[in-house]
C-alpha cells in the first residue's frame, strides 16, 4: 500500500530551495522519521541520491524536462556535494552553477571542499582539498566566490568551454580584465592549467552565448576570425538588425553568421522575427547571411562550423585584415 503521509509544508519549502533534494536531518527536523523517510524511497514516491540525501522529485533526473532543465540539474549537483559533505563548501563548476555563471554546457559533477583542505571519502561526491579560498553565503551554505570557482573549475571544463564560462562571466559583468588576472594567477601550479592559461586571452565580452563562444573558438581555429561581433546594420540610418558575426568581403559585401538558439528562443514568434530580420539584411544584396544551429556550434563534429566557414569565405575571396578593430556598425 503506497504511503498517504502528507508531507510538513516546512519540509518542502527547504526541498523547493535546494533543488529539490533534503537530508535525513532536515527531515528528522521536519517530524519524519527514518521509516517514514524508508516507505516514501520504496514506494518510489522519493530517490535517495547519495547517502542520507533524498530526492523528493521521483522523475529520474536525467528524465525530466522542464523550463531551465540543464541550469537545475547543474545546481542540484551542487546541492547534492554541500548537503552530503557536513560543512561542505560548494567549489569549481558547481559554486558557478550556484553563482549563475553562463557558459557550462556538460553535466556537473557533485564537488565540494571542507574547511581548511581536510579530506575523507563521501560517496557519489568529489572532495576537494582546496585551502584558503574566498567563498560566501548561499542559501544557508558556503559556496566558492567566482574568482576562485574560475581558478578550480578550469582545468577540468572542455576547452570550449573554458571560453564560454570566461567570456559569459565577463559579459554579465561577474568578472573583469583584472579578475581573469588574478584567475591565471591562481591556476598556476594546478593540474592541468597549463591547457587553460592560453584560454584566458580567448575570453570575449561580445560572445552572446555559449554557443557563440563555441563557433567563435571554431572559427578561429580555422583561421577564419571574425571582422566583427554583434554587428549593428542600417539603412538610411534606420536600424536593420544587430548580428552575431561578421566578415567584410574585398568588394563592398558582407557576410554574417548567425548562431541560431533555438532552445532559447521562444518558438514561432521568434521564428517569424528572424526571418523577417534577415529578409531586410539580404534585400539590398550586400549582406550573405549564413546560419548554425547552436548545437551544430556546441559540436566538433567534422565539418565544424569553423571549417565549413573557411570555406564559404575562401570561395568569397574574404582574407583576414590584421590590425583591424572589432567592426561594430555597419551603414548599408
């Protein structure tokens, strides 16, 4: 027979705000026991997650589809290391999950660190032995401040990724020139951040989304860097459309690249805007409008968007003009 307990609303207030997730001790606290807590994960009505942390969403995470969906299974890892790890401090790529920081685009895995670096296995949670790093309040915890989340998480983020978590933070203005300083100077003698301090010059405030970030490492790569980012057009000083990227040809045209969202943008409405966005681009005949779905972006998938691009320029006789500053408004 399946449990008919009414859970205690303070209960699942605390659940609402920790992504659904609570300890046995919040719910010992809440008036419910350990058999009580036992029937609700056997009838499946809950998921125990690691050890005395319970999942009072009985969807399998990997199963649920929501508004947001990625950014809570980013936090709920978060808040799965803080809650197992007593006095844990949510550090890396879950302290910028927490933090809001744009950019992260693989799954996070559970991460935390004890005060003062000390050390001891907790199942389904890394534990890190970082020591003195500034971290602040969240929700009743401690989690990493993103200066020294950047420094943690870095070495283990793909190398697009890298790009995307620096040049979200910096676009949000959650960091500057002078934070990713002191970022490189904190990765210094870590494992692996000799990969990443060459990332660090890379970071673009201009990059919209990770997505953009992604096509515009890709770009680079293949030696194809844009002439201009987010890119104003008008005509006969009436505004036309801002773009993504930009290339300006040797005769006069050029050719922009669009990194079309589509998980973001909000169905046929924002369709119908682009359309007739790029309709008023192409009407004169000086403008080439080549577009990428962001997942094609986000994958290195051969062709990359970076290596199709080289092509469609190449043909176009498009070459790169060195010294040239971003080019930000264009008047057709």
């Amino acid at each position: 027979m399946r449990p008919r307990r009414i859970l205690p609303q303070p209960l699942l207030s605390v659940a609402a705000a920790q992504e659904g997730l609570v300890t046995k001790a919040q719910c010992s606290a809440a008036g419910l026991d350990k058999d009580a807590v036992g029937l609700l994960v056997a009838h499946g009505r809950w998921r125990r997650v690691v050890r005395c942390v319970y999942d009072t969403d009985p969807t399998p995470s990997g199963q649920r589809r929501r508004d947001g969906r990625h950014d809570h299974l980013r936090r709920r890892a978060a808040w799965t290391a803080m809650l197992a790890v007593g006095n844990g401090i949510a550090t890396g790529a879950c302290a910028l999950a927490l933090l809001g920081v744009d950019g992260l685009v693989e799954e996070v895995v559970p991460e935390a660190a004890r005060s003062g670096g000390m050390h001891s296995a907790v199942d389904g949670v890394t534990l890190r032995r970082y020591r003195d790093f500034a971290d602040e309040e969240y929700r009743g915890r401690r989690i990493a401040s993103v200066v020294p989340a950047l420094a943690q998480a870095l070495p283990y983020l793909l190398r697009g990724e890298v790009v995307a978590v620096l040049s979200g933070g910096l676009r949000e203005e959650r960091i500057d020139r002078r934070d990713l300083d002191d970022v490189r100077a904190m990765l210094r003698g870590r494992r692996g951040a000799g990969r990443v301090q060459g990332l660090l010059d890379l970071a673009g405030a201009l990059d919209g989304s990770a997505a953009e970030s992604f096509a515009r490492l890709s770009f680079i790569d293949s030696g194809v860097p844009p002439d201009g980012q987010q890119v104003m057009f008008t005509l006969d000083g009436v505004f036309l459309a801002r773009v993504d990227f930009v290339w300006c040809l040797p005769d006069g045209r050029y050719v922009v690249a669009e990194i079309d969202g589509r998980a973001f943008h909000s169905g046929e409405a924002m369709l119908a805007d682009d359309a007739e966005r790029q309709n008023r681009l192409v009407a004169g005949g000086r403008v080439i409008v080549i577009r990428f779905p962001a997942t094609r972006a986000l994958s290195d998938e051969t062709p990359t968007v970076g290596a199709e691009m080289a092509d469609r320029l190449r043909a176009l006789a498009w070459r790169p003009a060195p010294g040239l500053a971003n080019v930000g408004f264009v008047a057709l």
